[in-house]
C-alpha cells in the first residue's frame, strides 16, 4: 500500500517528502481554506514542485460543464495534478467525459459500493472512500473499503481504491490487510505510524550501554 499526505499545509509536505516515503497528496477545499496563502492555483503549484508525485485538486464546480472547464484548467497547472471530482451525476459524467482526455480523476467523497463501482466504469483512475466520516455515523469505513477493493479485483478494474479520511494509524493497518492502494493521511497520523514507545525506550538503553563503556 502507498501512502499520500491529506494536507495543503507546505510544511508538513516538505517534511513528510523529506522521508521519501510519500508518493502523493490530497487536498479538498477545506484543508485549503485553512492556508494562509489559500489560493488554490498557488498552494498546487507549489505542492507539485515538491512532490512528484499525483497531487489531488477538487473542482468547486458543480455542474458537468463547468466542472470539466475547471477540470481542465487545474489539470494544466502541472504534469502530476489529478482531478477530484465528487461521486454524483454532474461527477460521473464530467469524469466519463475527462477521463477519456487521459485527465487522471480521483472520485471523492464515496460512501457506497454503487459509488465506488460507478467511479470505476466512468474511467476514475482513483476513488476516494471517506472512512472515518462512516465510522462517525455508526457505519464501518474499512468494511466499504475491503467490498470495493474484492470488486475492483474480480471485475480488474484499473481504478486504484484511496482509503481517505483515514482518523489513526490502526485505519492504515486496516486498510493495508483491506488491500487499499492507498492510504491517504493527516500529517498528524503519519507521525504516529511512525511512533513506538519502545522503538524510544531501545536507543535510550543502547546509548545509555555505549555510554557507560565510551566514558
Ligand atoms: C480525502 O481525499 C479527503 O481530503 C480527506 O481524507 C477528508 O478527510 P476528513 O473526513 O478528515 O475531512
């Protein structure tokens, strides 16, 4: 399973880049909003000077025409920008429609296997099941994720299954046995994988051993 980074925040890209262990971003317009320089054009430029990687924009638009012009204009600011589209009507039929211009699109805000099967027949490259915001209505997020992924591998659809709205590591590990191409994560999640308390208390009692025998 890859990981993404779900932040607009530069600094923690250019952290988390700095691991070598992302290989792409996703922003919505929220995790913008929250940006000094909250200027979408600006903030995916320079996410895309920093990671190679696809860099996930959402159109704002909400009706075909202007979401695929939209679409259009974002998936000019650089060669990595993949397109994030929502999972309705005007969605589908801007992504069937730009998928076939090879605009990679990442379908968002999915909450169903229907959602996820329809993403796929319109040619999305990625789709985009939002776990937590399940798990916080009394739904299993993870559960959406392993159905998509065993139809997605029966059918050998293309479109790559993004676990989003990923709340704590254990989502990772889930979604990793879950099969999920992907993982995308608040910064705040990555240092957390990152983490053990033992992995701590092992160098403090290595450095402490090498110390007493160094002088
Ligand atoms: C994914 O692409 C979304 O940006 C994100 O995962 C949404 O997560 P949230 O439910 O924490 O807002």
């Amino acid at each position: 399973m890859r990981i993404f980074l779900d932040t607009a925040n530069i600094d923690e890209i250019r952290e988390a880049a700095s691991l070598g262990i992302i290989s792409g971003v996703t922003t919505n317009p929220s995790l913008v909003s929250k940006e000094a320089t909250a200027d979408y054009e600006t903030v995916i430029k320079t996410i895309c000077s920093i990671v190679s990687g696809s860099v996930s924009a959402e159109v704002l638009a909400e009706d075909t025409d202007s979401m695929i012009e939209e679409a259009r204009v974002k998936a000019s600011w650089a060669p990595n920008v993949t397109i994030k589209i929502p999972v309705t009507a005007a969605g589908l039929k801007a992504t069937s429609v730009l998928s076939k211009e090879k605009v990679d699109i990442n379908m968002t805000l999915c909450f169903s296997v229907n959602q996820a099967l329809l993403a796929a027949l319109a040619g999305a490259a990625y789709v985009s099941p939002f776990v937590g915001r399940l798990d916080d209505v009394g739904h299993d997020g993870m559960q959406l994720v392993k159905e998509i992924v065993d139809i997605y591998n029966h059918y050998e659809f293309n479109t790559k299954v993004i676990a989003a709205s990923i709340r704590h590591p254990l989502h990772c590990v889930v979604a990793a046995k879950a099969g999920a191409h992907i993982a995308t994560v608040p910064y705040s999640v990555l240092m957390q994988m990152i983490r053990h308390p033992l992995t701590d208390v092992g160098i403090e009692r290595f450095l402490s051993d090498w110390r007493r025998v160094s002088g």
